[in-house]
C-alpha cells in the first residue's frame, strides 16, 4: 500500500492498472465487507465496496480539498482504465473522508482499493486497481498477469470473499464525551444570546458521546444494522468513519449536478396520526423553515457560479425516515465551467447546514462554543472516479471508530434566535439514535410533545 501526502512537493505520478468487468452476482454488498477496514458507499441495497488498499492520498489543513483535488487529478491522468461497464462507481475510484475544519488535526483521505465491487440498476461488476509496479513485480517464471486468475485483465476471476453470516451487532455502552449535555444546553443558550445580539443569525452546534468496541467483526455488524434500518440513506464507510447520512452533499454525473439540503427536524409520532401532525407542524413552523431557507440560500449561493443552470424544488418537503422528519430541498443543475465533484465538494463545504451563517462567524463561534475537534464528523464524505465524477454526503449520523476501539459519535442541531436549548439536546438524541442502536446500545428515550 503507498500513502501519498497531497501537500508534499509534485512527484512522478504513481502509474494504476484498472479492469473492470460486469459479474453475475446477486449476494448483498454488506456481508462481503472486511469487517476491520470496511469501505462502503450504499443506498437501497446499490453502491460499491472496497477490499484492500492500493493506495491513499492524505491532507491536511486548510487547502485539504483543492490538494486532494490535484493529486487525483495527477493520479487519474496516468491510469491505464479499462471500463467494461460504465456505471457510476465503476473503473477507478477513490472512497473519501475529509474533516470538517481547517485547523482539524483529523487525516482527510482518498483511498483507492485493490478489488471494487458494485450494483447499480440490477447490474454488478468487479475491478481489479494494481500500481503498474506491482504488475510489472512477478516473480522470475511466474505465468503471465493474464493468465493467472484474478489478474487485471480478468477481474471476472478474482476470487470474492463470501458473504459472512450475519451477526449480532456489537454492545458498546456511550458516555458523554468533550460537551455532555448540561454544557450543550449552556452552550445552545449562548449562541441564542449572540444570534439575539446581531452577531450572526444561524449556528450549528454539536455534542459527542464516547464508547469502546472490543469486537473484531463489529464494524461490519453495525453497518449491516444502519443498512437494514436507514435503507434510504447513503450507508458509508471509509477509514474508520461509519454511518447513514441523509444528506447529499453534491453529486456529480456526465455534467449534471444534484444536491440534497435537510434542515429543520422533528421526532416521527407515536402512532399514524400523530405523525402526520407531526410532519405538518414541522412543515409550517416558523423556526424549522427560516433555518431552512439559509441553508437552501447558502447551497445555491456556492453552487450557482458552477452551473449553467440550477433548478430547487419549488417548496421545501417533509421527508421521513425511521426516527425522525426532515424539511428538505432538492437542487438539480447543468455543470458550466468543468468542474469536478471534488471541486464542488471545495465550494460548497461547510454548508450552512452543518455550519450556520455568515459562515466565518458561524465556524468562529463552533470553535469558541464545542470546545472540541470534530474530526470528519459533518465533513464530506463519499467517492470519486476517473472523470471526477462522484456522489458525496455530509458525514451525519456517524461515528469514527479508531485502531484502538475507541468509538466517537456525533450529533448537532441548527440553533437560530428562538431555539430552546432542551428541545436542541433532545434533537441531538433522536439523532444519535441510528448509531447508538447500530453499536447495540439502547435508543434514547422518545421526546414527547
């Protein structure tokens, strides 16, 4: 496996050979995954998964974007793809994770496995990524790459893990971490008092718990968990960092770019009635929908200079997952200067989403009023391919999980000038909920009201 730093001085890019072939295969995408490692990117039972590690590229700082940008860039102008499928996800790709802050001392990374598998629209395929190093290696007599099953000129051949049975997820038992819950609410009641002041109007606030994983097959149990519960969000894992985003940050396809912006949340009801009165109570709230107008104004004010068009929904909806209500937009548009996913992940992260506005004030105040490193939580997260095409979520309902075991979940809330600081912390709650449960921990109690 090479590691390469983005920052470091421009090399000789390291040469890839890329095959890929379409598969007759049906088994689920979860259970072939390395349970230490996995690599993910899912929704509905489609996307791909990656086995092994070819080689990453690491960055840091406040250009980690733009440098990760380049150096794929370097990296995909001198692969050798062979393409025999052409679906998003197929040929070389790259699975990533970036922090959330520029002065976050988290690794932002791409990392290009040995062997992809993939679904999409019924059809499956197989590609095979080696360093031409590495082909150009065997052994004095060894056959021929071409003849030797598996080789990259017959990814059909490579003998696939197979599928694990399915397992019990892990039991880890959280605790409060950096900002527990009595700071949360002294914090949520601050920025209120700076919103109030004219300082800015929107910040985004965040709370941590912690737990320890001591089972080897955990991760894998855990993402099966968030697979079968949250189907309709994306399903990630990369370098440590699982779980289910509802948010699409941007995505990338042939010149055509979507994006899908949630703010404004309310719990799901206990029964249908209650549900519905639910959702059209958060569809009409004062609150919920001002939040939602400035994180709808900042995804079209960053994107908007890239397209040549760019349609939204015409009214934000109410969409429904299994813990909770969301108002959402959809922006849809015709790319208009060449720029890539990466690219676009650069100019639009951090939304006002997952951040506030004005954004400068808004991460001056994070910074001030967390206290701690967010690390990749809220950051981009997701792949890209050759052409620089890609789909990328915000890392929401997530966890990073560490070498040691150490598991670090996140949850935030949008807090505008009339947010009531225990109605923010038990929204923090119901959004833990899908990563606590996938690490076997009991769901917070239900908000009532």
């Amino acid at each position: 496996m090479t590691r390469t730093d983005a920052a470091a001085p421009a090399a000789t890019p390291i040469g890839l050979r890329v095959r890929t072939v379409p598969v007759d295969d049906t088994a689920p995408l979860v259970p072939r995954l390395d349970p230490r490692h996995p690599l993910l990117w899912m929704r509905r039972g489609e996307g791909i998964i990656g086995l092994g590690e070819v080689l990453r590229i690491e960055t840091h700082g406040p250009d980690r974007i733009s440098d990760a940008a380049r150096a794929w860039r370097a990296l995909a102008r001198a692969a050798d793809v062979d393409d025999r499928v052409g679906l998003p996800g197929s040929g070389l790709v790259a699975f990533g994770a970036i922090a959330f802050a520029d002065e976050s001392a988290a690794t932002s990374v791409l990392v290009v496995p040995e062997v992809v598998v993939g679904r999409r629209d019924g059809r499956a395929w197989v590609t095979r990524i080696e360093t031409t190093d590495a082909a150009a290696s065997a052994a004095p007599g060894a056959p021929p790459q071409h003849d030797r099953p598996g080789a990259p000129d017959q990814p059909d051949l490579i003998e696939l893990p197979a599928p694990a049975p399915k397992r019990d997820v892990p039991r880890v038992r959280f605790t409060p971490g950096a900002m527990p819950p009595e700071a949360y609410t002294d914090a949520v009641a601050e920025a209120v008092r700076r919103i109030d002041g004219g300082r800015f109007q929107k910040v985004v606030l965040a709370r941590e718990i912690v737990g320890e994983l001591h089972e080897d097959a955990g991760l894998r149990a855990a993402l099966a968990k968030l697979a079968d519960d949250y189907p309709d969000t994306w399903v990630f894992a990369v370098d440590g960092l699982i779980g289910a985003s509802p948010e699409t940050l941007v995505r990338v396809d042939h010149g055509t770019v979507s994006a899908r912006v949630l703010a404004g949340t309310a719990p799901r009801g206990r029964d249908a009635a209650s549900d519905r009165d639910r959702a059209a109570r958060l569809a009409t709230s004062t609150k919920d929908l001002a939040e939602h107008a400035l994180a709808v104004e900042s995804a079209v004010a960053t994107l908007e200079p890239h397209t040549a068009r760019l349609d939204t929904s015409p009214e934000p909806f109410t969409l429904q997952l299994p813990n909770l209500w969301h108002l959402a937009t959809d922006l849809k548009g015709t790319l208009g200067d060449g720029s890539n996913s990466l690219d676009l992940v650069r100019a639009v992260h951090p939304t006002a989403a997952v951040a506030g506005t004005p954004r400068d004030l808004a991460l001056a105040a994070i910074a001030e009023l967390e206290g701690f490193d967010r690390g990749r939580y809220s950051g981009p997260v997701g792949w890209v391919d050759a052409a620089g095409d890609g789909e990328w979520a915000i890392a929401l309902r997530c966890a990073q999980v560490s070498a040691d075991g150490a598991v670090r979940a996140y949850a935030g809330c949008g807090i505008v000038h009339d947010s009531v600081p225990d109605d923010e912390l038990a929204e923090t709650d119901m959004k833990f909920r899908p990563i606590v449960e996938a690490f076997g921990a009991p769901p917070p109690s239900p908000v009532i009201g």
